[in-house]
C-alpha cells in the first residue's frame, strides 16, 4: 500500500502543466467502439482510469497502441459485447461502453459499475434513453444486458442533468435511425469535447454545451486524430493549493475559460488571478478570507472542486458554508480535516467551516479521488508532517501529483 508524506508551510512557487482531462478522456475512448478506423487521440493523461480503460477496451477487441500522451484505438476487430465485472469494478465510467456497444453490435453486457463511494449514481437514467431507442434490457446477476437490431431515434428528457447519461445517449444516438433529442443535457465542457470528437468521425451532433442536443443518426462513423481538453479539476486543484499555501504559481497548458466558478471564488478568497488563451497565473498574499459554496451541475460551482475548497475555509479568516448538491456521501473527508485540526460543521447536505490559525500535521486517510487531493492540500498548509494513506484513489484522477508539486517546491513524496 502507498503512502503520500507532506511536510507543510513551503508556498508553492513556479510553472505547472495540466494534463488532459480524465473526464474527457474516458467517454472519447469509447467512442473508438463506434468505428471500424482509427482513431488517434493526443493529450491524453498518464492515470489509473486510463489504463482501466485501455484494458476494457482491449478485452473487447480494440488494438491500442500509446506513445507518451498519444493514444490510437482500433476497433476493426471488434469481438466482445461484454464488460466483466473484474475490469469494471473501480470504475464507473465503464457504464460509457453501453450505448456505443448497442449501436455497433446491436447488444452489449456490462457489470454494474463502481468506483468512488460518494454517493449513489443510479444507471436508470441510462436504461431509460436506450429503451426509449429501441433496446431491450434486462439486468440479471449484476449485469446489463441490452440488444437492440439498430436503435431508433426518440425524444428523451432527462429528469436530472446527467454527465455520463448524456455521453452515453449521445454515442448511442450517432449510428441510430433517425433523430435524437436530448433534453436538460450536461452541458460540461467534456460532453462538448465528446461532441467535437464525435462530429470530426463523422457524426452529426448540434447543441452540445446547451440544454438540447439534436443527434441525426448516420450509416458509419469514421476515423479522426483528436486533442483532449485540459483537465479544468486538476487546474482548480492546483490554483488552490497555491492560494492556500500564500504562492505564486502558473498553470500551463490550461483554459480560464473552463473555469469561470472556480476562479471567481478563489478572487473572492482575496488571490490576484491573470488568465491568457493557455495560462492561468494566481498570487496570493496574506490569509483567504472564507467563501460559501453551493455545488451544482455546469456551468456552476463543480462538485469536483468542493473538497479543495472546504480544505482551504479552515485557515480563512471567518465562517463559511459549503451546500453540496450533487452527491449525498461527499462529506467523508470532513472527520480527515478534523484530525489535522479543522474546526467544521455537519448537517444534512451542508457544512459549516470555522477557520483557525494553522492546520496540524496527522496521518489522515484518502476517502475517495477529490477528497484525496483535499488532504494532499491541507497537508501542504499544515505544521509539521501529514501522511496520507490509500492514495490509490488519488491515481485514478490526477497525474503524477506528487512530482508536478514537488516542481512547485513542495516538500512531498510517495513511500510504500
């Protein structure tokens, strides 16, 4: 088992570069399933959920091939409808092979997924839009099974905003007859990645960043070379670890634009942000002042940046609340803080942060991916050492974490 250790109170300094963003990459590799060509993806992040991925769609048939943070998948050989339970187990993010799977073979079974505890993401919403297609599924021994001859177009409203429905829905829709209208569609900038993708194989996909999305279906979808979108989480992640620590750091290889939520409270947490096409650079001088937040679906303030947040309230100066919407279980690493010294809180779905003077280093233990990034950054603020244990959740959603802060002077390192 691996360990981070921290040694807090060094203000990160220097130039980072973000990589590709997790939560575009895995739905854009499923989109290989849909295609007989190649199709060459750049940008790609160096992680655990990645590589869980590859592995699934290998077990399927798919040739993959990577070169640094290029990745080409074939699925010319496409030979397996199934997704066991083994490779799908620590993800949920499998549950995206569903709709492509139906639309290529005409069936598909996947394992119930898994993944972080957080709180429950139900598949219904998924089985809905693909019975609504056409497709008839059945769910036995913890697997969905779904066939379809070819799905058809049909007008779904989706009862609450959903990424990965949406993503799904949307795969499933592009080799369908006829039109498919998705109503109160994420509007996340990786669903609008996955369109773009999508359009350059060939689909014909309008709407996607807004409430509707209009899919016409197509015979076939072809090859195309993409670049995936900066990874806005792991750039929030490291903006406030620099604003919590009193830094001066630039982000590299980022869009501003991706983040307008976050980066409006971390001004109002008193840190001078600069933004170009590609850079993002933050200065922070004296103590945060606290900043309430209330997590819902994009553009609003993501539920993925609402640990790092409440990590920076318990050295601010004063009170703040923190509601989380989206998932019910997102608290888990509030009796973490507490151990380092935090003083927070709990109600229901919403948190009350009392800022104190300093945190105290603690062995604490990672919860699930953005609470481990949350302890990695109270660690980093705090007075003396912090162990972080369990941090195999942090490897599935940020790259090579502990080396790009230790190039921003922090004292961290990985020990098993």
């Amino acid at each position: 088992m691996q360990k981070l250790t921290v040694r807090g109170g060094t203000p990160l300094r220097g130039e980072v570069r973000i990589s590709g963003a997790k939560n575009a990459a895995l739905p854009i590799m499923c989109a290989s399933l849909l295609t007989n060509d190649v199709l060459q993806l750049g940008n790609m992040p160096d992680l655990q959920d990645v590589t869980t991925m590859r592995k699934l769609l290998e077990h399927m048939g798919v040739k993959t091939s990577v070169r640094g943070e290029e990745v080409s998948l074939s699925g010319a050989h496409l030979d397996k409808s199934e997704a066991p339970y083994d490779m799908v187990k620590t993800m949920r993010a499998a549950i995206l092979v569903l709709g492509p799977l139906v639309a290529r073979l005409g069936e598909a079974r996947v394992s119930l997924p898994g993944g972080c505890a957080i709180g429950s993401r139900p598949v219904d919403i998924h089985i809905k839009g693909l019975q609504a297609m056409g497709a008839e599924i059945f769910i036995e021994h913890g697997y969905i099974h779904a066939q379809a001859k070819r799905l058809k177009g049909a007008h779904i409203l989706f009862d609450n905003v959903s990424v990965t429905s949406t993503e799904n829905l949307m795969m499933a829709a592009t080799l369908a007859d006829g039109v498919t209208v998705l109503e109160n569609a994420a509007r996340e900038p990786e669903v609008v990645d996955l369109a773009d993708c999508l359009i350059k194989m060939g689909a014909n996909i309008k709407g996607a960043g807004g409430h509707t999305i209009t899919i016409t279906g197509v015979q076939r979808l072809h090859g195309a070379t993409h670049h995936i979108v900066p990874d806005r989480i792991e750039s929030g992640t490291f903006l406030v670890a620099a604003a919590a620590t009193g830094g001066q750091v630039v982000l590299l290889n980022t869009q501003a634009s991706l983040l307008d939520s976050v980066l409006g409270k971390l001004t109002e947490a008193g840190a001078r942000i600069q933004s170009d096409a590609d850079s993002i650079r933050l200065s922070m001088h004296g103590r945060p002042k606290s900043v309430g937040i209330r997590t819902a679906p994009y553009p609003a303030f993501p539920t993925d940046m609402q640990a790092q947040f409440m990590t920076l309230n318990t050295i601010a100066d004063g009170s703040a609340m923190v509601v989380e919407t989206i998932f019910e279980n997102r608290f888990m690493h509030v009796q973490e803080l507490r151990r380092l010294g935090a003083r927070i809180d709990v109600e229901g779905n919403t948190a009350v942060i009392h800022g104190v003077d300093h945190l105290e280093g603690a062995t604490v233990m990672a919860t699930d991916l953005r609470a481990s990034a949350c302890l990695v950054i109270a660690g980093l603020m705090a007075q003396g050492d912090t162990v972080i244990d369990r941090i195999y959740h942090l490897d599935r959603g940020y790259e090579h974490l502990e080396v790009k802060l230790s190039q921003l002077g922090a004292n961290i390192s990985r020990i098993k």
